[in-house]
C-alpha cells in the first residue's frame, strides 16, 4: 500500500478546536442561536450574502464575529453590522477590476504570499519584509491606492482560508490565518514616520473590519530596531491582536516546522527543506561587482530561429544599488562589426523588485551585449545580477 500524501496525513489528524463550528459548548450554541435571529436583516443584505460565500455559510460568519466578542451577541451584531456597512461603502468583491490591475501593478515589490497551511488548518501567509522597500512603494502610489491594495489583499486572505477549509472538508468553517513575518534584512527605510503611520492605519482596518482574521503572528528574525518600530505600531493594536504576537531573534525553525507539519513543508530561507516556495525574489548566489569607475559587459548570444513567430529576448535585472545604469547593444552572429545601441535605462527601482526588459528579435542570428555602466562613481563599486533569455514574444 502506498503512504500517504503529507497533505493527506495532515488532514487525517487535523481536529476542530473549540469555539467554532463543530465544537460549540451549550452556551456557545445558545449565543449563535440568539445571533442568529438577531442578524437575520444584515446577513440577508448583499454585503452579507458576499460575505456569507467567502466563510462559507451564515453560522461560519455569526461564529467568527462572536469570537471576536467573546460570545457578548449584543456586542458581536454591533461589530457585525459596522463591518457590513463598511463592505457595502466600499463595495468590496474580490473580482474588481481596478483593485485587480493595482494589485498586479505592485505585485512584484510584494513580497508576501500563502505558503501551505498549519496542522490545524490555517493558512500561513509569509511576509518577506527585508525585500519590502516602502519608499519605494510611496512613489509609485497614493495612500489611497494602497489602501484599495490592502483591501484586495484581504479579501485574498478571506479566499485562502475557504479554498483550504474546502479542500480539506473541514467542518469548522474557515479557521483565521498564521501570519510568519520575515524581517531579516529590516533596515531603517521601515522606520520612516510615514510609513509606520501607513502600516498603522492598515492593521487597524484589519482589525476592525476583519475579525479574527488572523489566529497567530510570529515573527521571526527580529533585529533590535525592531523594538522601535513596533513600540510606534503598538498602539492602534487592539489587546487581542497583541496577544497573538511572539517574536523571536532567529528563524525559529523547530517551531515553524512543527506548526507546518515538518521540515519538507519550510521554506529553505527559514531553515526548511520545502524548495518551491516562491514569495519573495530568491535568493542569489553571486552578485556581479562592477567596479568604481568601470563598466562591466555580460552577453547573450542569441541563435537563429528555428520556427516562425515572433521572438524576443527577456532580461530580468536585480541589484543592491540604486540607480543602475545598464545599455543593450545587439552585434551580428560572429560578435564582429559594429554594434548597434539596442536600449538604455536607469534601474532605478532594481534593487526594490527584480525589473524585466523585453527586446523583439529577428528570425537572425546575433549577440547582444548587456553593458553595466559604473562609470560615473569613483567612490561605489556596482552590485548587480541578471538572466537573460530567448523566448516567444
């Protein structure tokens, strides 16, 4: 007989803990009852029949807000008609178009995504937050922009936590997220007034209008300066939220790994075995130095089609300096001749996200010579890397 999945031995041993669906005491069972009748005018309205799909059924929402409230129902529909009428304002649905072409627009300086689920059926949502560069983020959107961003990115959260309570067939509803927060390489560009203040009306919306979204956050790889910027955050954070919290210096590997079900389900960053993870841009072996006052030249020798269609080559740049220069320039097939200016750009957002350059090719063989360009720094050697491509267009 063949052993089964890891997945498949997770869910054999995963429980519904109490307090949810399944697992209700008297009293618990008597509050939701009493909700129930309560909330019937809100949860039949289109915000809470939106909400209703995304956990699953009304129980599975009356029990959520109860949690948050301590199983108080007066309190509890208070909460809940606030959050409805919030939604309804907002006209939250997870398939807007504009919070869509937002979310696909910052994406790549987003290194956050879901990473498997806990053995208790909780997604884990992992945040790389050395790879986030909030200066640079500012510059590319509003502080309203980035608000309807955080509301696409929660709903997601709603839509990880019923896809994985479905798949599972847990009965418990939809169990609240782990949310793993990375902070190795946490500098002071995290500190700015500006964004402590942004992140602090974000998490309070969250708060608010998310009850018991999330179960637990951990946070791993905490540096000292991390002291400061909490101690700015703490104070929009409800007690409960607070109490969530644990934070630990290392990569806390044999608690992660434990809570994941083992090390095969760990990211490698954090000290697991689990290779196909991808949040965040990866790690890179080596970086391409160029020297002050230098130029540095890769190339890419590009071979003659073998069928029709378009092509083009794709070069994707990273970098751990600001304001890169780099210049394509295209030879013929032998690397003789004159060569041609093909492009030129300043990289200037490469070090806060991996940037893509696309480059339409003939059906002709050639060379393209990929130029770094460190020439105008007589004090500051270049950091670089980059992979390039041939691909159809």
């Amino acid at each position: 007989m063949a052993e089964p999945e890891p997945e498949a031995e997770l869910a054999a041993v995963m429980h519904t803990p109490p307090g949810f669906i399944g697992n209700l005491d008297a009293e618990q069972a008597a509050a939701l009852g009493e909700l129930r009748a309560l909330a019937a005018p809100e949860l039949s309205s289109d915000a809470g029949q939106r909400l209703s799909a995304l956990l699953r059924g009304d129980d599975y929402v009356l029990v959520r807000f109860l949690r948050a409230t301590g199983f108080v129902v007066p309190y509890a529909h208070r909460v809940l008609q606030k959050c409805l009428d919030w939604r309804a304002a907002q006209g939250l649905f997870f398939d807007d178009p504009g919070r869509q072409q937002l979310f696909a627009r910052i994406e790549p300086m987003f290194t956050a995504g879901y990473h498997r689920y806990t053995t208790r059926g909780e997604p884990v949502e992992l945040w790389r937050i050395g790879q986030i560069w909030p200066h640079e983020m500012l510059e590319q959107f509003s502080q309203e922009e980035i608000e309807h961003i955080w509301f696409h990115h929660l709903e997601r959260s709603l839509h990880a936590q019923r896809d994985v309570a479905a798949g599972l067939g847990w009965e418990g509803g939809t169990a609240g997220l782990v949310l793993v927060m990375d902070l190795q390489g946490m500098g002071k560009r995290h500190l700015a007034p500006r964004v402590l203040k942004l992140v602090s009306g974000l998490f309070g919306i969250g708060q608010k209008m998310y009850p018991e979204n999330v179960n637990r956050i951990i946070v791993c790889n905490a540096p000292a300066l991390f002291e400061l910027g909490f101690s700015a955050v703490k104070p929009a954070l409800h007690e409960n939220t607070i109490a969530k919290i644990s934070v630990v210096s290392s990569a806390n590997t044999e608690a992660l790994a434990e809570m994941l079900g083992g090390l095969h389900r760990l990211p490698t960053f954090l000290g697991g075995t689990d290779s196909d993870c991808r949040i965040g841009h990866g790690e890179v072996d080596e970086w391409q130095v160029v020297g002050a006052g230098a130029c540095r030249t890769e190339t890419l020798r590009v071979p003659a089609a073998d069928a029709d269609g378009a092509r083009q080559a794709v070069v994707c740049f990273r970098s751990r300096s600001f304001g890169a220069r780099v210049a394509v320039f295209r030879r013929a097939a032998g690397g003789e001749g004159e060569r041609a200016s093909v492009k030129e750009l300043q990289l200037y957002q490469s070090h806060a996200c991996p940037q893509r350059l696309a480059l339409p090719l003939g059906a002709e063989a050639c060379v393209l010579e990929i130029e770094f360009d460190n020439s105008d720094s007589w004090m500051t050697a270049l950091e670089m890397t980059c992979e390039a491509t041939v691909e159809a267009a």
